[in-house]
C-alpha cells in the first residue's frame, strides 16, 4: 500500500483537486463502466447521479436506489464521494428542499450503501473512497487497499483523504475435518 500527502487548496468540487484528479487519471480508464451515486460536478464516471437534477447527470435518485438499478458484477469502478458529515448532508438536502431524518444519518444507511457497491463492482474493480477517514469499502467486504492519498488544505480545514481499494476474489474456506485424540497407523 502507498501513502501520499500533497497539499492543496480546498474545493467543495473533489475532482477538481490537481492531487485528486491525478489519482483519479491513474486509475479511471475512460472506457470502462464507472459510476458516480454521489457526483456533485464533475464527475467523470459513465453513470452520474445527485439528488440535484441541475447538475446534468445521467441519474437524479437517491444514492442506494441508483446503485440498486445495476446488476453484480456490472462496473468497473465507482467514485465514492458522499457528503463527508450530517452537516454537509443537511446543506444537500436543505438545497433540493428536502427533510433529513435519522435515517439519512444512521450508519445503517452508510453500511448498506457499502454493501450495493460491493455487490455491483466487478472483481478486480476499483473503489475510491473520499471524505475524512480512511475507512473505505473495507477488508471485511473483501477488498484491498491499494493506496491512499491525503490532501491537507491547510488552516482550519480538514484533509481530504482518497482510499483506492481493488475488490478480491472470494476465497473459499476449506472444510477441515478435525479429530481429537491419536490417530492410528494404518
């Protein structure tokens, strides 16, 4: 796993960041099929979607219904760049005229979100995650880390950190017979 620090100034707009967007060229293959549940702007993703339908992407839905609309193993990869805390998220819905509920902010709503990516990106896609942790998608989803970006923005700001996480192939267990006791020779 890399690590990479580079300072750069602050944009509400991720893929904007010089840092961010050089990342996201070293992964992002035009023709493949990524997705967005989240855009904002700027998104280069195949199938973009944000609750804001001025923003002209492909999709205006809610982030779990869009990424419900593909079947497993569908994309090559997905930009994962949701509001980065209930505030943000209130300021989201607050701009489409829409209430947020405790359910919008249980961590039921992330995990499961986490869940509809793993199930539609393909084996070997890429995920990259974007906020203010390190989390990701995780290993427990059956997914790597392969590296890490962190983007300071100086004076009160937060970094931005960029995980990019490969998903692996499902290993199976082996049923292992175990006996207690000798056993005899045969």
């Amino acid at each position: 796993m890399q690590i990479k620090r580079v300072w750069n100034m602050p944009n509400k707009w991720t893929f904007t960041i010089k840092p961010i967007k050089e990342l996201i060229r070293k992964y992002h293959n035009s023709n493949d099929m990524w997705l967005d549940p989240f855009a904002g702007k700027n998104s280069p993703a195949t199938y973009t979607n944000d609750l804001h339908a001025e923003f002209g992407n492909t999709h205006s839905l809610d982030a779990r219904e869009f990424i419900k609309t593909f079947d497993d193993e569908y994309a090559d990869g997905i930009f994962y760049d949701p509001p980065y805390s209930p505030r943000q998220l209130k300021e989201c819905y607050d701009g489409i005229g829409k209430t947020l509920t405790q359910d919008d902010t249980k961590a039921t709503f992330w995990s499961d979100m986490k869940d509809e990516m793993t199930r539609v990106v393909k084996i070997g896609g890429i995920i990259m995650s974007f906020g203010w942790s390190s989390n990701g998608i995780g290993k427990t989803r059956g997914f790597e880390i392969l590296e890490i970006l962190l983007v300071p923005h100086g004076g009160m700001h937060n970094d931005t950190i960029v995980v990019v996480e490969r998903k692996l192939p499902k290993v199976e267990e082996e049923n292992i017979d175990i006996f207690e006791g000798e056993m005899e020779a045969s």
